[in-house]
C-alpha cells in the first residue's frame, strides 16, 4: 500500500526530520523533507504528495501558511500535523481544511504516526 506513495516531512528538528525520513522510508515511502518554509514551499512547488506531515510552526512560516500552499498546490494531498503545542487542534481549527487528516502532539512514536498516515491515503 505504501510502495511509491510520496510524503513530504515539514519539520525544524533535523533529528526528527531525519528519524522520520528514514523510518517511513523503510515502510517504502518516497520521502522528501524540509527544515523550513522556504525549503517546503519549493518542495510542494515541484512535487505532488499523498501526505503531508507539517509542524505547526517553522522558523519562516505557519502550519497554517503552508496549509494554504498544500491546497493550491496539492489539492488531493491529506495533511498531518505535529508540534509541541498542546492546544495543537485548537489552533489549526481556527483555519479548517478538508486536507487536513491528523493532529499529533511530539513526542509520538512512530507506530502512531504510521497509523495515522495508513487512515489518510
């Protein structure tokens, strides 16, 4: 189910960057990552995604922000979110979006995560 499936990972802890990378790789995915805005708006510019996993906040850019990006750019795409913040949900419902598949709060395991990402495609 996963072979060729393609995830984008929006994230600025580049030691989870990595860790996802190569954990969802090894489930077969086609990962790309980003450590910041800039990076993922390139990325989402010139690829399509089935998922998109975004912090809520990066160093130049919001969840929110790229949210918009990732349905201009990659309508069909289903969204997780992840970040430190407990309010998380609260926050990312004040803009709401049918991509929009997952709320994790870090730390998660990544059982969790490779759940979540299983329900959305």
């Amino acid at each position: 189910m996963s072979l060729g499936k393609r995830i984008l990972v929006a994230d600025d802890d580049a030691e989870l960057v990595e860790e996802l990378a190569e954990c969802l790789q090894a489930e077969g995915y086609v990962v790309d990552t980003a450590l910041n805005g800039l990076v993922a708006r390139a990325r989402l510019a010139g690829n399509t995604y089935d998922v998109v996993l975004l912090d809520y906040k990066l160093p130049d850019a919001t969840g929110a922000e790229l949210l918009g990006e990732v349905e201009r750019k990659n309508p069909g795409a289903s969204v997780i979110f992840v970040s430190g913040k407990t309010d998380l949900e609260k926050l990312v419902r004040a803009r709401p979006s049918k991509l929009v598949k997952a709320f994790l709060a870090k730390p998660f395991s990544i059982e969790v995560l490779l759940q979540k990402i299983k329900q959305s495609l």
